[in-house]
C-alpha cells in the first residue's frame, strides 16, 4: 500500500476507450488507466470519467495505473442523450469555453445548427467562439452578410482559411493557455485548422493513441489534445445529432442575446415568449430588421421542438 501511496498523482484525462483511459501526467507523459473498483459503484452526474476530468492516478505493483479518485468538476458541455436515451451525456469536462466552426462555404453553413452549438454554449455557461472557415472561398460582403446577425449578437467571431492562414495567428492566441472544445459539423476544416495552429498535430494525436493499444471507439467521446502553447483543446466528433437537453423553453430566450435588451419592453415582460403575444418588441424588431429574422426562426424553431 505504501508502494501505491508514493506513486500517486494528479493528472487529466485525455479520452476514453471502452473500459480504459488515456491520462497526461503533470510531467506530461501519457498512461493507460482503469477505474478502481469502487469509483464504478459511484453515482455521479453524467459519465463516471470523461475527457478534461482531473483524477488521482495511483500505480499498483504490477506497473499498471489505477484511477483512484475524480475531482469536482468546475465546468462541462452536457447534452442530452442521443438515439432517444434519457438524461443527459456528459461530453467534456473543465473547458473554458465552446470554439464553433462553420464553413463559409463548402459544405454550406447549417445556420440553425449553429444556433443551437450556441444555446448549447449558453446553457452550459460557457462562453462561445464563432469560427467561420474557408473564407476565401465567398466574397467579403456574402461573408459580412452572413456573419452580421452574430456579431450584432455580440458573438466573437473569428475568420480563417487554411489556403492562405486568414486568421490563424488569432485562433493561435484565443486557443493557447485555455481548455477549448471545438465542434462543428463535419467537412469545416476542423483538422486542418487544428494543423495549421500546431503544424505536426495529427502526427502527436497518433502518438498519444499508442497509449491505449485495446479496445476501439464505440461510443460517441471527446478526445482532449494537449497544445505546445499551453492548454488543451477537446476534439469532439459524431454530434450530428444534437439534442438539447435540459433546456426549459421558459428559459430558451435567455439564450438569444440580442432578445435580452427588448424584453422589458414587450406588454407582457419577461413572461413573453416572443411566439405570439400582441406589443411583442421582440417581433416587432424582427419586422423593422432590427433583429435578424433567420436567427428568430431559429428561436422559433427550437420552442417548437424542431
């Protein structure tokens, strides 16, 4: 036991792979882990152990590394569970913020899509980053267009091209010395973005899966990607299906930033809904274009259950 006791030590999960976990030291080597045997009795809120979790490492006599214990969480990105499951699935855990990416063009932008990575964002309390990539492939007024609702939103909004590295310098810095997840549909780039901020990083993604050389993928799962610059950023495939979960409709339009400063202003407060009550300032801006209408059908859309 004192063998285990002096070979103990904080460190962060990195991914899952079935039953074991892919785990950085604080002097940055990557170990395989198990869970300890009582930690799966434990109930906790959401997944046991996911990507970004702090633990207690300890190494057993065989050599072997043990998850002796997790920390409280001081952030997550929850949604709800897909293919129909209940409750919610923890995606990632520690994150300082949601790092968006859409395409310009190529595949084209799924607006409500984006929208609702944003509500998720909110609802989670974190903040979020619109990256908008490949942009040398539209012209600078059909990208003013379409990104002028969110910057009105008060959303940051950040431009890039793999092609010719717009704004690679500028996701670098907002990336650096933070714990990001990055989502997105597929196609956007963001591999190459990822690359292009840390050239040589798909080469180091297969070095840390070496790790792990059981087991395979079989649930949907982020992976946390150590960054030369500090800090981390959570790759997080498979959300094509993304459910919302835990999000009251009552509380929907808290989530629509540019509703906020009108509420107060429609006949009925706080308690409208922005669907259909009369002296609604919310519809109203949307009639005068002062607030971005495709962005209210979005809203709309998702008070309906869309």
């Amino acid at each position: 036991m004192s063998d285990v006791r002096r070979s103990r030590a904080t460190a962060t999960v990195l991914r899952t792979i079935g039953g074991t976990y892919e785990v950085e030291t604080p002097d940055g080597e990557v170990v395989a882990a198990t869970l300890r045997g009582r930690l799966k009795l434990e109930q906790r809120t959401g997944d046991r152990v996911v990507a970004g979790d702090r633990v207690e490492l300890a190494r057993q006599s065989d050599g072997s590394w043990t998850i002796e214990s997790v920390a409280p969480r001081t952030s997550m990105l929850a949604r709800r569970a897909p293919r129909g499951g209940r409750g919610a699935r923890v995606i990632i855990a520690n994150v300082d913020q949601v790092v968006v990416v859409f395409a310009a063009a190529q595949p084209e932008p799924r607006l409500r899509m984006l929208d609702r990575f944003l509500v998720l964002a909110s609802a989670n309390a974190l903040p979020a980053i619109i990256v908008v990539n490949k942009v040398d492939l539209v012209e600078r007024a059909e990208l003013t267009a379409r990104c002028g609702p969110y910057a009105a939103a008060g959303c940051p909004l950040c431009c890039t091209s793999v092609t010719d590295g717009a704004g690679i310098d500028e996701l670098r810095e907002r990336l650096c010395g933070r714990e990001s997840v990055l989502t997105g549909p597929s196609g956007v780039g963001k591999s190459s973005l990822l690359n292009a901020v840390q050239p040589g990083l798909g080469l180091r993604i297969g070095e840390v899966s070496k790790a792990v050389n059981k087991g395979r993928h079989t649930t949907v799962a982020a992976q946390l990607i150590p960054l030369e610059c500090g800090g981390y950023v959570a790759d997080t495939p498979g959300l094509r299906e993304l459910g919302l979960w835990g999000i009251d409709k009552d509380e929907l339009r808290e989530h629509f930033p540019e509703f906020l400063p009108l509420r107060d202003s429609c006949r009925f407060g706080n308690r409208c809904t922005h669907t259909h009550e009369p002296d609604c300032a919310v519809r109203a801006a949307v009639e005068a274009g002062e607030v971005d209408r495709e962005r209210y059908d979005s809203y709309v859309a998702l008070m309906q259950g869309e």
